[in-house]
C-alpha cells in the first residue's frame, strides 16, 4: 500500500513541477504569461480526454466483498466514527495538515519581506521544495519496509520540525540557509503524502474486520473533509494572528513586525506538528497487528464462503 500511495504521489509531484517548468519555458521562448498559462491549460484539457477515457475504461469498480452487509448512511457515519484508530490518524492528519498550511498561506509574505527574495529566487525555491519531495517519498518508502509506518511518519515529522525550528534566525540576505530549510522540508513532505494514506488504507482494512462491512468510501470522505479543512483553518490562524501581532504589508515593515511573520511562518507549525507527534506515536495499528487482520479477514471469507455452498 505504501509503494502504491508512493508511485501515485511521485506522479502527482511530479506534475505540478512540469506544470510548472511549461510556463517559465514558455515565457523564456518569448511567450506571454497570458499564452503560457493558456498553454498549460489545453494540455490538460487533450490530455485529460484521452487519459481519462483510459481509465474508466480500465480500471473497473471493485465487487462487494464477501462479508459486506448493506446499511443506512447514518448507521455508517456512527459505526465509522466509533473506529479509535481512525479517529486518531485522522486528528494527526488534521493537525499536520494545518502545519502544512500555515508555511503554504505565508511563503510569498516570509520570501519577499523576510528573506527579499526575488521573484526568480522563489520560483527556484518552489522547484526545489516540490523537487525534494519525489526524492523524499523514496526515502520514506524504504523505510517503511523496516519500520512501522506510522513511526516512520512521526519521525518525519520531528525532522521537519528541526528544520523549520531555523527559519526564526533568518532575516534579510539568508537565502542560502533558507535553501537547506527548503531541502529538508520538502524530503518530510514525501512523508506527509505517502504514508498517511497507506494507513488509511490499513484502517479501512481493519474497520472491514471490525464491523463486517465496507465503509472504505465513508472513511476517505470524511480523510477529505478534513484536508479542506486543515487548509481553511490554516488560513483562519495564519492572518488574524499576523494582524494582532501588528503585520500589515502597507506600513513600514520594522523588526518586531518581521518577527512576528516569521514566528507564525515557522513557531505555529512545529506547534501543530507535536501535537500531531504525540498522537500518531503510539497507534495501535502496528504492521504485525496488520498482519493479524489480513489473516482473520481471509479466514471469515473462507469461513462465510464454505457455508454458502
């Protein structure tokens, strides 16, 4: 599962660099920023039809599994909400997804007041953030063969943390050191993208065992709520609390307001990140206990099959 959710994210990764590699091509062959973004988009629109066609062609929707029992979408939402490893990876994703937010809301203001990056200076950053994060989901997937996943993911965490603990010591000129924040955030983004899923995967699993029914569906719906949220409340934190530290982009930037962009930058998510830690640290869903599972599963179909007959 973790190789599967790896290959999708690598590509995923590595889509939006080409996407955006297209446009400063375009732009440097003489093209205007209005004809290279339009260009990007009707490579999406021929691509889209053929790929798309492709894959509802091939990729077929799953039989119901043997011990399914069908159920009321209330009963469903209760029965998923009472599922404790669920609940639990799913508050660790909220929160390290607001920590991701939060640096995703405030780059341009942290590159261009803080750091007074140009506008070259950050699209290479950008490149090289996204860039690190192919080589990171790599890594992580290595990993994942010799260590639990979710521990995996909780150190990934912790290395994030280190680095972003820098970026308040960053001022005016620091590109250079930003550049080694910037490498070592985006190899924990690999983390971030492949293994939660995969774990998600692993409870969907594990609800199947525990209530005899498949609520894999119900289960990613409520893991995609929750990425749209992280994201609106990374937005809800980040400005009000530039705004009553005194940030505003239309008076003179002194020191105590840089600071103050900086902290929230990077201070608020190794907040979030810990709190996200300390949960996904001790999930009980270790890969021996998977294991188990897989094989329960497999006997009750056996079991419900031969009785069928």
């Amino acid at each position: 599962r973790t190789q599967v959710t790896s290959i999708r994210e690598g590509f995923m990764l590595s889509g939006i660099l080409l996407a955006g590699a297209v446009p400063a091509l375009a732009t440097l062959s003489g093209f205007s920023e209005r004809q290279s973004i339009s260009f990007v988009g009707w490579v999406v629109v021929a691509l889209g039809a053929v790929l798309f066609a492709i894959l509802l062609r091939s990729v077929q929707e799953p039989n119901f599994p043997k011990l399914h029992r069908k159920e009321t979408a209330r009963a469903a939402m209760k029965g998923s909400l009472e599922n404790r490893p669920f609940i639990l990876l799913l508050s660790a994703w909220f929160l390290n997804g607001i920590a991701n937010g939060i640096p995703a809301v405030l780059f341009l203001l942290y590159m261009k007041h803080v750091l007074g990056a140009t506008e070259l200076q950050r699209g290479l950053l950008t490149f090289l953030y996204f860039l690190a994060g192919i080589v990171g989901i790599a890594i992580w997937f290595w990993l994942g063969k010799s260590i639990n996943k979710h521990r995996v993911w909780a150190i990934a965490m912790m290395i994030a943390c280190g680095a972003f603990s820098i970026v308040p010591f960053l001022g005016a000129g620091d590109i250079e050191l930003f550049v080694f924040v910037t490498i070592i955030t985006g190899l924990t983004l690999g983390a971030d993208l492949a293994i939660p899923p995969s774990l998600q995967a692993d409870i969907a699993e594990y609800e199947y065992l525990r209530s005899r029914r498949d609520r894999t569906g119900l289960l990613f719906a409520f893991w995609s709520m929750a990425t749209k949220m992280s994201l609106a409340v990374s937005v809800a934190v980040s400005f009000p609390l530039l705004e009553y530290l005194g940030f505003s982009t239309e008076s003179n930037l002194e020191e105590n307001n840089i600071l103050a962009l900086s902290v929230i930058y990077s201070v608020a998510p190794i907040v979030f990140k810990i709190a996200a830690i300390c949960i996904v640290w001790q999930y009980p869903l270790t890969q021996k206990k998977q294991l188990v599972i897989q094989q329960r599963i497999a006997k009750l179909e056996d079991y419900d099959m031969s009785h069928r007959l």
